[in-house]
C-alpha cells in the first residue's frame, strides 16, 4: 500500500505520510532524506499535524524515540 505524503509547512520537513494501521510515521526532508518511525500512534501523528511548528515538535516527540529506518535521498542524518 502506498502512503500518500502530506506536504508541511516547515523550514526542514517537506512532507509527511501515515500509515495508521501499521503505525508507520514517513517523513520526507527538504534535503530528499526519507524516513520511517515505526511504532508512531495516531494520536502522536495527529499531534505532530496540529503542532504549529513542524520541526521543533518532529525533534521533541518523534527523532530518538521511535525506531527508524532511512529509505534513501539526501545526505542528512536523523
């Protein structure tokens, strides 16, 4: 199933995707870095949508708390 990828207004993310039934977080990063963040619930999902800023809450409450797996682009390292 593919993930259909939210752009976010966000000096550092482009675009979000959710998988709710596998609790798949996918983020893309201007750079072109992808990633997923398995283990991500819907309201931690729904949260990060509502966060008025992007970044700031992705670092706070996703980055270093979910298991990560990098799916290509970019140079940046999460």
């Amino acid at each position: 199933m593919a993930v259909e990828m939210i752009p976010v207004e966000s000096s550092n993310i482009q675009g979000v995707g959710y998988d709710e039934e596998a609790e798949v977080f996918y983020v893309t990063f201007h750079s072109g870095s992808r990633y997923c963040y398995g283990g991500v619930s819907r309201a931690i999902h729904e949260a990060f949508m509502a966060a008025p800023s992007k970044g700031k809450f992705f670092h706070a409450s996703i980055k270093g708390r979910f298991p990560f797996e990098k799916l290509g682009g970019g140079t940046d390292a999460r």
